[in-house]
C-alpha cells in the first residue's frame, strides 16, 4: 500500500491554487458541524468507489482524501487501491490539525 501524507500548508497551497479536490470522509453530521473550506462530502461508511472514481474524473483536480486525524481517510486510500483504484494522498493531520491551528472552517 503506498500512502503519501500531505501536511496543513501543502493542502492550503493547492486548495489556494486550485489544483486539489479535498475529499472528506468524514460521516455527515461531522462535515455539517465544520469541515475545511472547499472539501466535498463523501462518507467513508457509504464508500462507493465508482461515485467517487466519477466525482474525480469528472472534477478533474488532483484528489486528497481527509478525516479528522488521518485514521480514516488512510482506511480508505487502503481500500481503494486493493479495489485497484490509484489513490494515495491525505492529509494526514485532517480537521483536527486544520483546526487546531486556528485555520478558517466552513
């Protein structure tokens, strides 16, 4: 399994230019209650790996799963790519980290 881990002023860099599509995995209440500002919604408990192979195809940025710390969004680049799909990149810090320096939430 090959993970790369993003850090907070990585992700601040390609959210600012564009380049990346943030993915939460998250469950719902927890994305509703805050979540890093431009990230999408897709739970790691409703998973569906071709929804999100389109939503990343369709997007067109480069995807970056995020969690609350890391845990989650790191399960869930494992289940992928034993399902073949070619995700490796989170943000290994996820909303705790994000928040915990004091960054803006949506």
């Amino acid at each position: 399994m090959t993970i790369v881990d993003w850090d907070r002023e990585a992700l601040k860099r390609g959210l600012a230019d564009g380049t990346v599509l943030l993915i939460d995995v998250r469950e719902p209440h927890e994305y509703e209650q805050g979540h890093i500002p431009g990230a999408v919604s897709h739970p790691l408990s409703r998973f569906d790996l071709d929804a999100l192979q389109a939503l990343i195809a369709e997007d067109g940025r480069r995807p970056v799963l995020a969690c609350a710390a890391g845990i989650r969004s790191a399960r869930a680049l494992h289940y992928a790519q034993s399902q073949g799909v070619a995700l490796t990149e989170h943000y290994a810090g996820g909303f705790k980290d994000w928040v915990g320096a004091g960054e803006t939430i949506a």
